[in-house]
C-alpha cells in the first residue's frame, strides 16, 4: 500500500471511531435503555407526527397550563417611597418612578373560592392600596389578612365567592428533575406560562431579612426566616413573585419567590416557597391574622459554612445524614427533650432529615404544642427524643450587649472598626473587622476566620461594636442573621443563636 493510500485509510478509521463515539456518549443518557434496541434506533425531524400529537414521551403541559391560569391574579400595589428609594432598582419589581407614591405589581394564586389569596410578602409590605385583577378582567380592590416576612408570604382577600381555588399538592414528593410550570405576571405582561424542571430542592440563598435600597429589614424578618426553596429552571421574572410553580398535573407546589440573577431578570434560576410549608402559614394568617410558630430551640451551622463546619469537628461532609446541632436554648423544648450540642437530628417523626435547611423547614410547620419524636445520633449511639414545641415568645431573652463576657464568650471573636484608608482602598462604605478567634467559639465553629468582615447584622449595617449592639436589638428569638465578606472575598450570610 503506497502513503497516500495509508492516510486514506486511516482517515476512514479515524472517522468511524469518532462516529463511534459520540454515539455512545449520545446513547449513555437514556434512562435503562436495552443495547439490543440501539442499532434499530432512527432519527426524525423535530415535527409533529400524523395526527397532530405528540410522541408519548413528550412532556404534556397544557392541561396544567389551563388549570393553573384560572387561578393566577395580578395584583397592582400602591406604595409610598422615601426620596432615598427612588431611581433604585428593585429585584422583584423592576424600575420605579421617582415619586413619593409609586406603582408595583406581582402575582398571586388563589387559595380559596371565596375570595383568599396567597402572594409574597414583599409584593405587599408597605402598600397602602391593592389591587387585584382576575384573569377574566374583573378589578377588585383588597385588604391584607396578613403577612409573614419570616417565609416572605402574605394573604389578601377580595369580595367575592366564585373564584377558582387552585389544587394542592405535596411538595414533599417533588423530585428534582421532575417537570414543572411557573405562572404569573412577569413584567406586567398577561397570565404567562413558562416551563423547566426542578433543579434542587431545601435551597437557601440568604434573601430573607435582606436589607433593600441600604434599609435595615424588619425585625420579624430577622427573627426566624425559613428558607427552603425548591429551585427551578422554568423562567421566573420580575413579576412573577408570588405566583404559582405547578407540576404537569396543575397542582401547586410553590409560591414563586426570587431570581439569581445578575441583572435582575432571569439568568435560569427561580426559587419557589414549598407548598406544604405554605398551607400552614396561609392557614394560620387566615385563622388568626398571624403566624404561631412551634419552636424547638436549637442552633446549627449556617449552610453556607456547614461543610467547613463539620471538616472542624472531624466530621467528613456527607459521610453524616442529618443536622449538626451547635447549640441548645436553656428552656427550650430541645433543653427539656435532652438534646445537646453535637447531636446530629436525622428524623422528625416518619421524615428524614438531610440537612438544617431542612430541619427548619419541618419545625416551621408545627404549631405549639406538637409533640415530636426526634431521631439523633450521638457519637456513636443512636437514641430517640420526645419533644413537645413552645411558643414563639417562650424563649428567654437572650443578653444584647456584644461587650458583655458572656455574649463575647459565646460569638468567639473580638473585632475592630475598619480604617477610613481601607474602607476607601477597597470601596468598602461599611463594615467592622474580625481581628480574633476563639478556637472554640462559634466563630470558629461555623467556619467564620480572623480576617473576615461583617457588613451587617439583622440588615443594619456596622460600623462599631455599638452598632453591633443596637443590631442585636432587632433579635427575636436569640436568632441573629449575619452578612460578611470572609478573607477570600466570598460573601456569605448566615444565622447564629445566641440563647444562654
């Protein structure tokens, strides 16, 4: 064989085993696909066969998509905005109009026929009127029932007794990479359907008691925020807030919440409020006109730091199920049950439990007085724990006064005013230094090194330890909610207790 028959046939070799390899590539995601059926399989245009349907693996969407937008709302706000507000742009709203009372909208679902409505709360906190226009154009005004801005929902009410109440469904079975739709009024467009899949579950990204346009959040919102959002890929826009995530069935799973985003439109992450924690706050706001939470009383890593965490303790992340409880509030339900620091809670009665992410989201369901029975691994020691949850207001106190010995015991850090030099070096407008550790603080527990730079407590922004004590203030609960810059840049936000 002369060369340039040699080259010849090495490029026909070359060639099939390329072809040969992407098909194995292209063949290995199908789900227990038998090798047998391989070589028979064919390749189609992308239309639809005769008969106007679709193949039988088709996700089908459109019996959701009519049964969700019947029960999807508009709901236009009125709000009165300080001079400091205008010109910002809002994450969940869009760009306002420099006045002192300007226009928002969102979405809401309807919950009930006569007339209750679920929505975010912060598509309704500080409105002074609101609106809601029904998907067959019929306006009527509404009143708040309440608000929540631990879970960041709300309930209003409208006069009327025919609405189309949406279908329920158990979030708990939701499976990541199951198909779903988000509906509502991105942009103040027309009911819109947009459809993706789930792509994590129990996800919190720290938004809750968020400080917006440079203002401290409330204080409620600080108090016990609950984030365990369903995330998903389906497109979520300003607007949408509040609206529905549905599975292919039409039945509610999630109030949507919140983008990641860059730019404040979507980017191909949306998050969703778990319906079955909804029901329970809906129904206590339409009961009572308030929340009353069951607690438990103990403390856990911040998810942000929970890996790191756990590597302190000689723990390998992942080689645990469960969440890592740091601390244990004197007169808690956890104290009376006899659980201690280093307790790994893996099941709340039948449900396991995979994370504190989780944990929370569990606990939040429960009223006071739920009794519980708690599965925990103690060193190597399986044991069981029978706990009835108290009232919100149950805890004591906690001590307020960051120079105090006993809360300066318990963060595990000393800390310094940044120098006007550095905060302009680094265009830093706020912010106070963590100059020390105590190795068995809770600083150090929760990963957080000398270096590190906290820029906020409770959404009020630091400067001094006094600030730190008037942020301390805002607590609830001895739930104090953290923003900092570590000494590798990454930002972070995270909860600690400071129960005695």
């Amino acid at each position: 064989m002369n060369k340039f028959g040699l080259i010849a046939v090495t490029a026909v070799v070359a060639a099939l085993v390329s072809f040969t390899t992407f098909k194995i590539m292209g063949s290995s995601n199908s789900v227990a696909a038998d090798p047998a059926d391989t070589a028979a399989q064919s390749i189609y245009f992308a239309k639809t066969p005769e008969g106007g349907r679709a193949p039988s693996n088709t996700p089908e969407f459109t019996q959701a998509a009519a049964l969700v937008t019947q029960s999807i709302v508009h709901i236009k706000v009125k709000l009165n905005r300080t001079a400091d507000d205008n010109n910002q742009y809002d994450p969940y709203y869009g760009s306002r109009q420099p006045a002192a009372q300007v226009m928002a909208s969102g979405s809401g679902v309807v919950f009930s026929k006569d007339g209750y409505i679920v929505t975010n709360n912060h598509v309704v906190e500080g409105a002074t009127e609101i609106e809601v226009i029904l998907t067959d154009k019929r306006i009527f005004p509404a009143k708040l029932v309440g608000r929540d801005p631990n879970t960041d929902l709300a309930v209003i009410r409208i006069n009327t007794n025919d609405l189309k109440a949406i279908g329920i469904g158990n979030s708990d079975d939701v499976q990541i990479g199951e198909w779903v739709l988000a509906a509502g009024y991105p942009f103040s467009l027309n009911t819109t359907v947009t459809a993706g899949i789930v792509s994590a579950k129990e996800r919190s990204i720290g938004i809750i008691g968020k400080p917006e346009n440079g203002q401290p959040a409330t204080t409620s919102a600080m108090s016990s925020a609950v984030e365990a959002y369903i995330q998903t890929d389906a497109a979520i826009n300003p607007g949408n807030s509040g609206g529905a995530l549905v599975n292919t069935s039409g039945q509610l799973i999630g109030i949507n919440a919140a983008i990641a985003s860059q730019t404040g439109s979507y980017e191909g992450y949306g998050f969703a409020i778990p319906v079955n924690l909804a029901k329970k706050i809906v129904n206590d706001l339409i009961k009572f006109g308030m929340v009353k939470r069951g607690l438990l009383g103990v403390s856990f890593p911040s998810p942000a730091t929970e890996d790191q965490f756990l590597i302190r303790q000689g723990i390998k992340p992942g080689s645990i199920q469960g969440a890592y409880v740091t601390g244990v509030q004197q007169g808690s339900a956890a104290a009376t049950g006899g659980l201690k620091p280093g307790d790994i809670i893996q099941q709340i009665d039948d449900a396991k439990i995979g994370s504190s992410v989780e944990l929370s989201e569990r606990i939040a369901r429960h009223n006071p007085g739920d009794k519980l029975s708690l599965s925990i691994k103690r060193g190597n020691e399986a044991i069981k724990a029978e706990v009835t949850l108290k009232a919100q207001d149950a805890t004591p106190e906690p001590d307020k006064n960051p120079n105090s010995p006993a809360l300066a015991s318990k963060l595990g850090a000393t800390f310094a005013p940044l120098s006007d030099a550095f905060k302009q070096h680094y265009h830093m407008a706020t912010g106070l230094a963590v100059t020390g550790v105590d190795p068995e603080g809770l600083f150090a527990q929760i990963g957080i090194q000398r270096g590190a730079i906290i820029l906020s407590i409770n959404g009020r922004r630091i400067n001094s330890t006094s600030d730190m004590a008037n942020a301390f203030k805002t607590a609830s609960n001895g739930i104090v909610r953290f923003e900092c810059v570590t000494p590798d840049g990454a930002r972070i936000v995270f909860n600690l207790s400071l129960g005695a």
